[in-house]
C-alpha cells in the first residue's frame, strides 16, 4: 500500500507540473515578456536594421548634444546656442581685461583634460604652427555684461587700471602662479599621461605641466558678436564653494575693475535663484548695477580716479573720433 501511494503521489506531482508549463506556455504565448519581444525583433532582419539605426541615432544625438567638442567660434550655430546651455573647458591665453581664449574639453569629469589635451595632438602640415593652432582649436570669448578698460591697440593709449583689470581676469579663469597652464591637478592619473603627451610641444603657444593646474571653466553662451567671438558669461568655483560657483563679470565689477555694458547686443546672464524670488529679476543686471554702484561709492580700482575717470565706452568713442 505504502508503495502504491508513493507512486499515486510522483504521478500527481509530475501531473501538476506538466500543467503548469503548459500555463506558462499558453501566458508567455499571449502574454510576451520584454526579452521575447527583443528576441524577436533581433531574429528578423528589418526588426535588426530598425533597432541598429535607432541606437546609432540616439548616440549621435547624445553626442552631439553633450559630448561633441567644439573647436572655435565658427561651429558655435544657432542650434548649437539652443542646445548647448553651458560649456565647460579650460582658458588658453588672456588677450585682454575682458576677453580669452577658451578650450573647449566637454565629457566625463575626470577624463576630459585626458580626451582633449591643450595642446591637441594634429598632423604636421602647413599652418599647423602656434597661432594657426590657438585659432584654429579655441573659442575667442567675448564676457558678457561689463566693459573692462582697454589695453593699448594700434598706438593708441592704453586707460587706466587695464593692467590690473587684465591680471585680475587671469587670476580668475587661471592658475594665478602660472597663467598660461592649462594641467589638471597632479595627483590625477591622467594627468601624468596629459604631462607625458605634452613635453615634445611646440612652445610658441602655451604649453602645460603636471606640476600646477589651471581651473575649470563654465561658459553660459548667449551669442555671436560682429568680432566673431562667443559672448558669454564664464562661472568659476571660487571660495565659499557652497554657494555655488562664482560669476567672473560680477566680480570683475565688484573689484571696480570693469563697468556694465550697456550698448547693443549685451547679454547679463541669467539672475539667480534668489534674485529671481526676491527681486523678480529673470537677468544678472541688477546684481551687476549694484555691484557698480557700491564701487563707486566706495571709490574701488577705476571710481578713485575721480574727475579723471573715463568709461571703457567713453573712451572708445573718443578714440574712434580721433
């Protein structure tokens, strides 16, 4: 009897289990699971080709829009402006109180001094030289919202506080020990590669060492002057770093270095989160109005002229007529 039941037993289990593989069979027919549908799509060739082209398209457009490097003013488009909202790099060279050149390294954190080196590494031919290079791979960037005084140009004098206001500009956007490097904190990893692949460099436009970094930049475009420059607002991480990262026009009019622009085509960035709660300001202007106010008051870098002041615009009009 033990021996029958025992056997009664094994039939009714291998019975109920046989009907349950048939459920999930006739659920799974009705009922597909992702991995089936992929399956299925993979196994038919149309299915394979229009699963290729959509992956393909998606990385493309990803690319495009986050990871494409852009190498000078000329490839920023219209399409580039709407998309690309901030621009992340590192400052080749100073040319003036209110304008550089910018290296544009997009990518992971960490890896993209290592992807994009300063200088990049391109074949040797005609007009590959320093200057060719330094216009050929960087933006010319205009700064938005202020009007720092001007450096002498085609014999013409050079105003007041233009050199302090030049070397206050480097000591944001650089490394204040060395303005023309451009290396990633030594302790990186990549950046011993980067020193490595730097050292046979041509020296007529800034070369890089392991030894000291530059910071990194981030640019908020607006648009394309009649220069064909790239005018924006540049955003460093300066102390006290919780509160964010650290406007370059503002400071440069809080140090009484520059004045707000205010012809046509200028651009104030956009207003914090606090001026836009409190002040209903959808700009930086205010910030940067009062910011000029205050120096002036306190009669900081340019406002101690006094009667002498002259304004970065005031003095290009009066050159202009000369």
């Amino acid at each position: 009897m033990a021996d029958t039941r025992s056997s009664l037993e094994s039939v009714n289990t291998h019975t109920a289990d046989a009907v349950n593989i048939k459920r999930r069979c006739l659920f799974l027919s009705h009922h597909p699971c992702s991995s089936g549908i992929a399956a299925t799509i993979l196994t038919n060739p149309i299915g394979a080709a229009i699963a290729g082209i959509s992956t393909t398209s998606l990385c493309a457009v990803l690319w495009w829009r986050y990871f494409r490097r852009i190498p000078n003013a000329e490839y920023v488009t219209p399409a580039v402006l709407r998309y690309r909202k901030v621009l992340v790099g590192r400052v080749v060279t100073v040319g003036d109180a209110d304008g550089f050149r910018f290296h544009h390294t997009p990518g992971i954190p960490y890896l993209r001094d290592w992807f994009y080196p300063w200088p990049p590494k391109t074949s040797r031919r005609k007009g590959n030289d320093g200057r060719s290079k330094l216009v050929r791979e960087t933006i010319s960037v205009r700064i938005a919202g202020v009007d720092a005084p001007e450096s002498g140009h085609f014999g013409k004098p050079a105003q007041p506080y233009s050199k302090e206001a030049k070397q206050f500009l480097t000591g944001m956007v650089q490394s204040a020990s060395s303005p023309d490097n451009l290396t990633p904190p030594k302790s990186s990893f990549f950046s011993r590669l980067h020193s490595s692949s730097s050292q046979t460099t041509n020296n007529s436009y800034p070369t890089s060492s392991a030894d000291q970094m530059s910071r990194l930049v981030w640019l908020y475009p607006s648009h394309i002057d009649q220069y064909k420059r790239l005018v924006a607002t540049p955003y460093v991480w300066d102390a006290p770093y919780f509160l964010g990262k650290t406007n370059v026009s503002l400071a440069m009019v809080k140090a009484g270095l520059a004045t707000v622009y205010r012809s046509a085509g200028a651009d104030y960035g956009h207003a914090t989160w606090w001026a836009k709660v409190w002040r209903k300001s959808t700009t930086g202007l205010n910030a940067l109005e009062r910011a000029e106010t205050k120096a002036r008051k306190k009669k900081i870098g340019m406002w101690s002229l006094g009667k002498k002041f002259e304004s970065p615009e005031a003095y290009k009009k009066r050159v202009k007529g000369e």
